[in-house]
C-alpha cells in the first residue's frame, strides 16, 4: 500500500513538472533539423534576447531571419552545448516557431504567425 501511494505521488509530480514545462516558452520546429548541431560557447552579459539569437547563430554558423523578437535584456554563459539546444533556452520567454532550410534560418512568435494568416474563414449556417 505504501509502495502503490509513493508511486502515485512521483507520477503527480512528474506530471505537474510536465505541464509547468509546457507553460513557459517552446520552440517549435520546422524544416529539416539535424540530430546534433554544432555545440557552441557563448559568455554574454546584459545583451537583448534578439543580440542573443544573433550571438547563437554567428556561432553556429547559421543565416538568420527575425521579427519581432523581445529587446529584453538576458545572460548567457555556456560552454560546447548544441546550438540548437542554446538557442531553446534563450527563446524560453514565449512561444516562437524556428523554420529551418540548411542554415537559414526564419523565427518568429507565434502569435506574429496568427497575425499574418488572419483569423479562420467564417463558415456559412446553412
């Protein structure tokens, strides 16, 4: 019985750590994106989130496109991470869609990508 509640309350635990996860900010991904990318060093201090993604991608090797991206100011100190995995971390503060094709690269929010495509046709009642 102690064994079966003990159990229980790790599984409700990983799932409010699972949800709490999903709350904050995500990159979702698109394009074709590699297994591992090149891991990358960065120390910055005090930079806008959108010098960040041009620090990242200059180290990495990448093109970027951007709009939009928050002037807010962050700290990154990392050493021989994926520079995929670093560019999550400084993307963390909102949702934001990152189209990939080779080594270009085009981000936005997603609410910029609502924005663009407007709102869902209206249907007819009948």
């Amino acid at each position: 019985m102690k064994k079966r509640v003990l159990m229980q309350r790790w599984l409700l635990l990983l799932a409010i750590l699972q949800m709490a996860g999903s709350a904050f900010g995500a990159v979702k991904r698109q394009g074709t994106w590699p297994e591992e990318d090149k891991a990358i060093t960065l120390d910055l201090s005090s930079v806008s989130r959108a010098e960040a993604v041009r620090k990242v991608a200059d180290a990495a090797g990448w093109n970027i496109v951007f709009k939009g991206l928050p002037e807010d100011r962050i700290d990154v100190h990392v050493k021989n991470q994926p520079a995929a995995r670093v560019l999550d971390l400084v993307l963390s503060d909102a949702a934001y869609v990152a189209r990939r094709e080779g080594t270009s690269f085009k981000f936005s929010t997603t609410t910029a990508l609502r924005r663009t495509t407007g709102p869902p046709p209206r249907r007819r009642p009948w």
